[in-house]
C-alpha cells in the first residue's frame, strides 16, 4: 500500500511537466473530442468497477482460491486499478503507475502475502448465511477507497468538470486513508 501511494504521489506530480491528462493528450486534436473524453473516462470507471469486484469476492471468499490464485488475482485488480486512476494522470504519470504497479505486483506477490487485508487470517472459514453477508460488508469496507474511486470516475466521467473531479478524487484519497488507518490499527 506504501509503494502504491508513493507511486501515485509521484505520478500526480508529473502534473509539474505535463499539464495534460492521458486521455485528453490522445483525444484533444480529435473532432469528437468532448465524447470520446466521456467514453474513455466511462471505460476507466468501468475498469475501476471492475477492480472494485475482484477485490471485494476475493477478500470475501479467500478459503475458495488457492494462495497462488488469489495472488494473480490481487495482482490484475491491482493493475485495473493503476490503470483505472493513471488515465487521470498525464503520460508520464499514467506510465509511471502502471508500470510501478506492475513490477510491485512481481516484488510483493511472488509469495503469496495478506498485506492487503491484515484480518484475512483471522475470519472465521465457515459459510453460512449471516457469516457470509457479514464477509461481504466487511470486504466492501477494506475497500472503500476504491469504492469511492469507483464512484468518483464515474460521477467525472459524466460531468467532465475538473474541479468536480479534484473535489471528488480529494476526497476519495481521505476516506482511503482513514479506511486504511482504521484497517491498520486494528490489525495491531
């Protein structure tokens, strides 16, 4: 989570070179900029949804995968989800993300780790009705930054207002870190 953060941090600062987003520096000489720009950050959303799904089953059914299973699909949510915020970020950042994210995911999950969820090993195994919706609301809780992610992507991806989109992404990033503060003092 602190190399992820780093990364993004330093991503947001290529902002200082490049003053244009991924997507606008591909589409912006295009006739149909305007709706290609609603498609594309509709299409990140999308990914971050996407993201947001794999994350939340496998920390809601981690006795179903296998360590090295639930490893790859860490993994490849961790990469939709670079790629899903990175599309925000101008070329340099976008590549910076992704690509950090992706030799993250070879350093880190090369064995399998519970970084990600620190009460994973302490959830009880059986399935049963209570349990399992208990489990569910429990995953969507752990992220809940990626929720608020999700939902801001696809809030920006309709009005296409930049200071809707730092407003909204703003406070996406405290709710991460008060999740992510309340996750990790609980764990110790």
């Amino acid at each position: 989570m602190i190399v992820r953060t780093a990364l993004l941090v330093v991503g947001l600062s290529t902002y200082l070179i490049s003053p244009d987003d991924v997507v606008w520096r591909f589409i912006g000489t295009s006739p149909h900029a305007r709706a290609l720009e609603h498609a594309l950050f509709g299409i990140a959303a999308a990914i971050l949804g996407f993201a947001l799904l794999l994350k939340v089953k496998a920390s809601a059914h981690p006795q179903n995968q296998d360590s090295l299973g639930s490893s790859r699909i860490t993994a490849v949510a961790n990469l939709l989800q670079a790629i899903g915020i990175g599309s925000l970020l101008p070329l340099p950042g976008f590549l910076l993300v992704v690509l950090g994210d992706v030799a993250a995911s070879l350093f880190l999950y090369g064995s399998h780790s519970t970084a990600e969820d620190p009460r994973a090993e302490l959830e009880p195994r059986r399935v049963s009705g209570p349990l399992r919706a208990f489990r569910w609301r429990n995953a969507l809780a752990t992220h809940v930054g990626l929720c608020f992610a999700f939902l801001s992507m696809a809030i920006f991806s309709v009005v296409l207002i930049d200071r809707v989109a730092d407003a909204l992404f703003a406070m996406t990033a405290l709710v991460s870190i008060a999740a992510n503060s309340r996750l990790f003092l609980r764990a110790y």
